[in-house]
C-alpha cells in the first residue's frame, strides 16, 4: 500500500511541476471562406483582434496564457453550419461551439467554494484573425477588448467587461459594452446599415461619413451628448443629454446609449 501511495504522490508532484506560469500559441485555422459568410468568434476570458485578410481566405490563431492553471484548461473548436463558422476557446463547462449555447468560462456557482476538488483555472486565451472585407463578422469575449479593423460586410463585437474598438468599417454595425468604451470610425454605410452602439459604464465616440442619414437617437444617463449632425434636442430628454430626430430619407437606425459617460459624434475627418 505505502509504494501505491508514493507512486501516487510522485505522480502528482510531477503534474504540478508541468504546471506554472506559461504562454502557447497552440492554435492556428485557415479556411477560404464564400462572400456574405459569417465567422463567429467565441471567447470566454481574452481578447479578439480582428483585421482585414488581403483574400479571400480566413485565418484565425489563438494564443494561451496561464499562471497557476495548465496549457490543457483551454482546447479551440471550430464548427461549421452552412456558412456560419464558429471558432471557439472552450474551458471546462463551456457548452457547445455553436449557435447558442457558448458559455465561455465557467467559475462555478456557490456551492464548488466548498469542494476539496474544485478548481477554476485562471487560463486565458487571445483570439487574432484575418476575416475577408466581404465576410460578416460576429465577436464576443465576456472578459476581454475587441480591437475590429477593415471588415465592411458588418459587424457585431460584443463584451462584458472591455473597450470596443471598430475601425474603417461599414455594413450594419453593432458595437456592445458594460464596462467599456466604444470606439467607431465607419467608412461609407449603405442605406439600410444600421448603427447600434451601447455601454453602461464608458463613453462612446462615433465618427460617421458626413452623407450619413437615418433616424439618430443618442442619449446618456449620466454625461452629455455631442453631435457634429443636425439631430434636434429631444423634448423628453433632459438637457445635453438626448438628440433623436430624422436626417434625410433614410430608414437606417443610428442609435447611441450610455448610462454614465459620454456620448460624441464626429463628421469622418473632423478635427476635434
């Protein structure tokens, strides 16, 4: 029984000398991928850099970060359905890679404070991808920022606790935060491209194409409202802190929101 158990503990002390603090880049996908896709990033605790491919083909490299953890807390999963590709960083109890269902990473819920064999890995993983300029793009991390340069077929970045930056990029725009900021700068928008920034803790700054139209809403809770465009002060809002109205023709939706910060937009090449 003693030499089962030395065996035993000689085998866990060898497994906690593999562990330590670490960094892999244990990752890399590429695939060409057809115009009007969508590749949907999924991250869990890390950030998503995304540019613009010089083709038509996708590449995706996925970095891990560890101090206490292991290398093996995170494993990346790609799943295709149809023209949707789902990339995903998955931790124990992450769910499925797939539409709907992701969980990202998993702390566990009250009662695992109490088990012996309990163990939340602080391991990270970074996403960085090349996504072709006709390609749509769909990125969210819970903790973490997305930095989004060039891709113009549309865009939804999402995070819980990170800025948002999406740089020279057009198609319908959907830029999410709770605790960060949102950074715009959008090339030219079709008729129909939608603009929906949001954050509750952090300021938005939007730079627009000056022919931009559509019904703006922009509004704060707690901070002021800027507008190089013509939107009217609304009558409901308190003032400096609501501008909705119509500018031109268009139907496209242009709406701001944030509960305490900020709200600034620019005319495209402005100086302020």
């Amino acid at each position: 029984m003693k030499y089962r158990f030395a065996i035993a503990a000689a085998a866990l002390l060898a497994a906690a000398a593999c562990r330590g603090p670490g960094e892999d880049d244990a990752f890399r996908w590429t695939n060409e991928l057809p115009a009007g896709a969508v590749v949907h990033l999924r991250d869990g605790s890390g950030d998503i850099t995304v540019r613009r491919a010089t083709g038509q083909s996708v590449v995706v490299n996925g970095t891990r970060r560890w101090r206490k953890g292991r290398a093996n807390d995170i494993r990346f999963v790609v799943n295709q359905v149809g023209n949707d590709y789902y990339v995903c960083a998955m931790w124990s109890g992450s769910g499925k890679c797939g539409d709907g269902g992701y969980r990202g990473k998993q702390t566990g819920g009250f009662l695992t404070m109490f088990s012996l064999f309990h163990r939340v890995s602080d391991a990270t993983a970074d996403l960085v991808a090349e996504v072709p300029a006709n390609v749509v793009l769909d990125a969210r991390t819970t903790n973490g920022s997305l930095q989004i340069e060039g891709v113009s077929a549309g865009v939804t970045a999402r995070t819980a606790n990170g800025g948002v930056t999406a740089s020279n990029v057009s198609g319908p725009l959907a830029l999410v935060t709770t605790n960060g900021d949102v950074r715009l700068s959008a090339d030219s928008l079709s008729q129909s491209d939608s603009i929906h920034l949001t954050t509750n803790n952090g300021s938005i700054h939007a730079e627009l194409p000056s022919s931009v139209e559509g019904a703006f809403d922009l509004s704060t809770v707690n901070g002021v409202v800027r507008s190089d465009f013509p939107v009217p002060q609304s009558p409901r809002g308190r003032s400096g802190r609501r501008l909705t109205g119509q500018i031109g023709a268009s139907t496209r939706v242009v709406k701001m929101r944030s509960l305490n910060g900020t709200v600034s937009v620019v005319s495209r090449g402005a100086t302020h």
